[in-house]
C-alpha cells in the first residue's frame, strides 16, 4: 500500500517534469521568434516560473554534452533521461512484484 503510493507519487514528479520540460522549450521558441512578448506579466512570470524549474537541469546536462554552437540538445538530452528514469522505476515495480516483495 505505501509502496503504491510512492510509485505513483514518482511517477507523477516524472510526468510533470516531463510536462515543464516540454512547456520550457515552447515558450522559449516563441519568446525568440517575438511571438511572445516577455513585456506582458503573465508571460514573463510564466517563463521564469518554467525556466527556474528546468534550468538547473539543462545546466547540467550542458556540461556534459560537446559544444554545438547555436543548437542546445540539453532538452533534448534531459528528456531521454526523465523517459529512462520512468523505464527503470516501472521495471523496479515488476522487479518486486514478481519477487513477492510487494504486494
């Protein structure tokens, strides 16, 4: 029972960052293409709300990955990670199924 509740709770965290990674490269693109104007207060606390949560993240993957100029695979990349990160959780919860260590 508890377990359940920390598979989905993961699982959810997994999701939803997902979602702001996501959301964070679409409003960057319109925010560069001048679609979006940075200007309006919605916008911009809606930008900075997405770029404070996903920033830390990409500034680790940056750091890693080769430089390729103007192109920025960090989403890209952290994306691949959060899908893995879900593989693995739901692997560990068929692991102890089948192991009678969860009921």
């Amino acid at each position: 029972m508890f377990l359940d509740a920390v598979f989905f709770l993961a699982g959810a965290v997994l999701d939803l960052l997902w979602w702001a990674v996501m959301l964070a490269v679409i409003v960057q693109l319109l925010v560069q293409f001048n679609v979006l104007d940075t200007r309006n207060r919605i916008v911009w606390a809606i930008a900075d709300f997405l770029y404070r949560v996903t920033e830390p993240l990409f500034s680790r993957v940056r750091r890693m990955l080769p430089n390729f100029g103007a192109i920025d695979l960090s989403p890209l990349a952290v994306l691949l990670l959060i899908t893995a990160a879900g593989m693995l959780l739901g692997a560990l919860r068929n692991y102890l199924l089948r192991a009678g260590l969860y009921f």
